[in-house]
C-alpha cells in the first residue's frame, strides 16, 4: 500500500450527469488521489441511446472536477469500441481497475471490456449497485451473468446486492462496505442561509424529498402521508427537488387531489452540485419513501450535512439508519411514514437526532471502502 499505484476506474464521470454514480465516482478517484496514487477514469462517449434515457440531458454545463484525469471513451453500444478501449486500458497497464455496476444494460459493454482486461492478468473489481434492477425486463438476468463471469471480485454497498449477487456466482470473491459519505457538496451552513439561497420563509419547517423521481422512490406514498391533516399543526412544507424520471402527471394530479398545492414545493428540475448543500441545510429531516431499494447515496448526503433521516425498511436502507437515534426506519406505507413525521416533530426530536447522526457519520469513511476493495 505505500508505493504509487495506478488504478483505473470504469463508470460514469464528467460530463456525464450521472446523479449519484459520476459522483460517487469522481470522489472515489480522490480517495485514491489523495493516497499517491495515479488514477485515471475511463467514462463513457455514449452512456445511453436517446430514447432509453428519461431526463431532459444526459450532460452537466458544471465545470470539471478538479485533478482528475477523465477520459471519456466508451460506447456502450457499440462492440467495436469496447475492444479498442479494452486495448488502451490495458496499455495503460494499470495495477488494478475498478468497474462500477448498476444496470444490467451495461452487462455487454462493462463486461467485455472486463473481460479482455482481464486476461492480460489485471485485477477487475466490481462495485456493484444494483445487480437485479428495481424495474425488471428480460435482458437482465442473461445480462448481468455476462458481466459477473468476466470480473474477479465484487464490492457491495447493501446486503440485498450481497445476497443477489450469490444468485449469480459462490466463488468469487465478495464483501460489503458501508456506502462512504459524500462530502464533495460544500460544508454545512446555517439554515437562514440556506433558505434565503432557495427563496424560501424561515416561518415554516421543511421536510426534503431529493433526487431523481421513479416510480420505485415513493414520492406517490409520501405525498399521501404528508396530506395527513395532523402534519398541518406542524407548520410544514414539502420540498421536492429532482428531475422526473417517469411521467410526472400522475404526481401533479395527486397534489391537486390531495389538496397540498400550498404545501409542495416542486423543484423539478436537475440539482447542480453547487446546489444541494441549500436544499439539505434548509431542511429539517430528510425523508426516503422507497417502495424498494438497494442503497440510496442520497442518506450519505444527507449524514454529511448532519439531516435525520425517516426511510423505509426497503433493501438496504435500514441498514444505515438506526431507528430512533439518527432518524426513523418504517414500513413503505403512508401511515407509517405520516405517523413517523408526526413523532419527529411532536417529541421535538431533530435536535436529539442531529446529535447522533454527527456522531455516527465517523463510520462511513472512504478510506475504509479503499481498504475493502484491496482485500477483495
């Protein structure tokens, strides 16, 4: 571990609006940077055909990140590509590469690639995010058996992922890690600021809902918790910030149902980094209404900016959050998650909950990640 590696990392980056993953990605390039080694990202040229891709853009107008070395290079349709960046990597003679994995759709180019990386005799490791996706279709199984046959070993972030992964292969090498922070979105500031950047009233509290909108996140339940009569003593509001990544009539039509158009805030579009510190101070609890889920990074978000969080018993969420110490884990139905909320600001418990989650955000240092990966 003391002399200078280089390590090549597959997935998602600048320009790339990758949500979470190019995040994710370009913070686990740092982690390396910063030990001394040399690391280069190999992202995509094309990540999506056009018509798979449910946002406005597939590109971020943000600056790059800086000092990390991206070189966007893989077609994910097209196989000739995956040999030629398959060639480069391998020149490049890395002393490990790092492919993330979280659609099955990627299955033929990550695991080609992997594959001819791999019989040079470079280590592939696998960060895998999802290997049975949350919206199932037929490619998915032949697809991800591609890409796990062709990898030497595997990291997961959630148990589920541990378990799924079981179902494609026992031998090789696994282990789990707790998904690391992300502390690239800027320090805390003081709430006042954060609302009077997002042109919001210090006279209400705020409830946060964030990130890309499926249909498998729940914005549907929580949206039926919060028209729950009891939360209006409360003095609430419900901030929904990010793009829809399924058709957004039925959300709209089910605020206007539930009478809550005075109480939604929908900021519906995508949330630059420079942003997401306003949206998370200005909150006072975080909420993940998961119907199903694996991990989510935006608990991570929201442990660095020291936001209780109330999530479903969902995958692996619940095995993040400590129920009753750095927020509340409940079933995926709109009572509970109502019920919880009432609790939370009835028995007054932000500032109990603040205190723990500032504690317990120790454990998910990206350090550790790196140690496990070296072990696999």
């Amino acid at each position: 571990m003391g002399s200078r590696r280089k390590v090549i990392i597959i997935g998602s980056a600048w320009p790339l609006r990758g949500g979470g993953i190019a995040t994710f990605n370009e913070r686990l390039a740092k982690a390396y940077s910063d030990k001394g080694d040399d690391v280069i990202i190999y992202s995509f040229s094309l990540q999506y055909p056009s018509f798979l891709f449910p946002g406005t853009s597939q590109f971020t107008s943000e600056p790059a990140p800086p000092n990390i070395n991206i070189k966007t290079r893989i077609n994910s349709i097209n196989p000739f590509n995956w040999i030629k960046v398959a060639a480069e990597i391998q020149k490049e003679k890395p002393d490990m590469v790092i492919v993330r994995f979280w659609i099955p759709f990627m299955g033929p180019s990550l695991g080609t690639i992997s594959g001819i990386i791999k019989k040079s005799g470079i280590r592939v490791i696998a960060i895998v995010d999802n290997i049975i996706p949350h919206e199932h279709s037929i490619i998915d199984r032949p697809f991800s058996k591609y890409f796990v046959n062709r990898v030497d070993g595997f990291v997961t972030m959630s148990k589920s992922v541990l378990n799924d992964l079981n179902l494609f292969d026992k031998s090789k090498p696994k282990r789990l890690t707790a998904h690391p922070l992300y502390d690239n979105f800027g320090k805390i500031i003081p709430k006042v600021e954060a609302l009077k950047s997002l042109g919001l009233s210090p006279q209400f509290n705020y409830i946060l809902f964030f990130g890309f909108i499926r249909e498998y996140k729940g914005l549907d339940l929580l949206l039926k918790a919060f028209a729950d009569n009891r939360l209006r003593y409360y003095n609430l509001k419900l901030i929904v910030a990010g793009e829809f990544y399924v058709d957004k009539k039925p959300y709209l039509d089910l605020i206007e149902e539930l009478g809550l158009k005075d109480y939604v805030i929908l900021h519906n579009e995508f949330i630059p980094n420079d942003q997401v510190r306003n949206y998370f101070c200005a909150s006072n609890v975080v909420v993940q209404p998961y119907k199903t889920a694996t991990q989510s990074g935006i608990t991570q978000v929201a442990y660095h900016f020291e936001k209780p969080v109330i999530t479903t018993n969902v995958g692996g969420l619940a095995e993040i959050i400590i129920d009753n110490r750095d927020g509340f884990v409940v079933e995926p139905d709109e009572k509970n998650i109502a019920d919880a909320l009432i609790r939370f600001f009835d028995e007054k418990k932000e500032d109990e909950f603040v205190r723990f989650v500032s504690e317990d955000k120790k454990r998910f240092s990206w350090e550790n990640l790196l140690s496990v990966i070296d072990e696999v």
